[in-house]
C-alpha cells in the first residue's frame, strides 16, 4: 500500500476495519452485494429524565408523522441511557422500503421526537449534540470475507444484523475469529498452503456462526418492507406478550443454545436450517 507521502507499506496479513465503504476491500475487488439489505440510522443526545432509566427502550412503531395517522415505516426507534444524565435517541430504517431513498431522516427524526411524551424532554432546547446519521451495510454484504492476504471485519464486510441494526457486537466477535485465524496461520508458516487454509478458515467460521440467522434477517427486512404487512404485524403482534417475547428474542439474537424454552428451539431450528447469508 501506498501513502500520500510516497511511502509503501506491505505486510503478509491485513485486517481491514475501515468501515461501509472500504476501500481496501474495494480495491480488492470485493464489492457490495447489491441483493442484501442496506439500513440507515440517525441519532442524537438529549438531557431527559430516561436517563435515569434501567432500560433501554424501543419502538417498532416508526410513523412519519403522528401515530395511526401517517405512513408506517419499515424501521424502530430507540433510546438508551448513556450514564451522564443524557440518552442515546434515533431511529433506523430499511431499503426495503420504497421511501428509503426518498426520506430526509434527520427531518423524519425531529418529526418523530415531536410526538414522544412531553416529559421526557426530547426536544431541540435539550438537545446536545447534532443529528448525526450512519448506513448500516448488513447480512454480509460484501464476501468473502478473506481473499489474498485481507481479512474483512465489522461494516467492512457487512456485518450489521439485519433484525435490529446492531454491529458493534458482530465486529469485536469477527475481530477475535480474526485473531485466531491470524496466529494459527502465523504457526503454522505464513505464506505456507496450510496458513493459507487457516486464514481461509475466517470465512468459514463468519458463515458458520452468522450466516443462517442472516438469512432469515434477510426475509424478515422484505416482509416488513410491505406496508400490508407491517400493519399487520404491529396491530395483531405488538399486543401478544408470548409472540414478542419470540419477537425480541429473534430480533436481539439472545437465544438459549443449550437450556432454552420451545421459542429459543424455534429460533435455533430455523437459524441451522436457513441457508447461509
């Protein structure tokens, strides 16, 4: 690799974190897979009483405008507390959606914080820092995940869950299978065919522990991509304690592998059985 300044750079291994758009892998020619999900999210801090919360707090309601009398949006809203009296607040939503690309989220946002409760105080005079907004490139959006020496984590490689935006979780998980591919390969030789099998085992290990329950992300994004659907969901699910326990299981990817109850076994069943992202 070759610096601004002229200097060069080589190693025998690289780890590419460098974000959505990664242009290491880019220049790999590892690009996007246009046919996975794409989300966006935007977030900002207020000073509110939530942040005295336990919890954190969401909403699979997404309306774009006042609730039950606008378009309901294939997204939720969230708000956590940070533990310095102020909260985490925003909102994500999916391309799956005819009005992803058509959406000013930042306005979408301010909208939505206009109808939340008076006394939680989110609003623009408790506001402490701008509305920033981020894309969400998920389902393993870009693969392989290793090729010629590079191995790809985080949003790199399109690592976000597609039930619920998450990513952090999903990079530091890939960042230590990266590690572990890396001083295996480092043992057995660098630049020997069984370093290379290690290395080539990262990729193996990214399908085998996220690809299944990625699919299923991937159907769950196109169903709630339909409006019909949406409101279906959220006027006869959304009341049924027993179904969102499922739902939050699901969407969380917080099952019981070993001791579960017959959600968790649901879950786990699906996830073997779905084909790899």
């Amino acid at each position: 690799m070759r610096a601004k300044d002229g200097r060069s750079f080589g190693a025998p291994v690289v780890v590419a974190a460098d974000g959505v758009s990664s242009r290491l892998a880019t220049r790999m020619g590892i690009h996007r897979r246009e046919d996975r999900p794409m989300g966006v999210a935007v977030r900002g801090y207020f000073r509110s009483p939530l942040s005295e919360d336990q919890w954190l707090s969401s909403w699979l309601e997404l309306w774009d405008g006042a609730p039950h009398e606008s378009a309901l949006l294939p997204g939720y809203g969230w708000a956590f507390p940070v533990g310095d009296g102020t909260v985490n607040v925003g909102l994500g939503m999916l391309n799956s959606s005819d009005a992803f690309r058509k959406t000013d989220y930042r306005a979408l946002m301010k909208r939505w914080l206009s109808h939340t409760p008076p006394e939680w105080g989110l609003t623009e005079a408790n506001q402490e820092a701008p509305i920033r907004g981020a894309a969400l490139p998920m389902a393993l959006n870009r693969a392989p995940a290793y090729r010629d020496g590079l191995l790809l984590v985080g949003d790199a490689a399109g690592m976000v869950n597609p039930f619920n935006g998450e990513g952090i979780d999903y990079a530091m998980e890939a960042g230590e299978m990266a590690a572990d591919a890396i001083a295996e390969a480092h043992y057995r030789g660098i630049g020997t065919r069984s370093a290379e099998r290690a290395l080539e085992g990262y990729q193996s290990r990214i399908k085998a522990q996220l690809g299944g329950y990625y699919r299923l992300g991937t159907v769950f994004v196109k169903l709630i991509g339909d409006p019909r659907v949406m409101k279906l969901c959220t006027t006869y699910g959304l009341p049924r304690k027993s179904l969102m326990r499922l739902v939050n299981k699901l969407l969380a990817n917080l099952t019981d592998a070993r001791d579960g109850d017959l959600s968790d076994r649901l879950i786990n069943t699906l996830t073997r059985l779905a084909p790899s992202a």
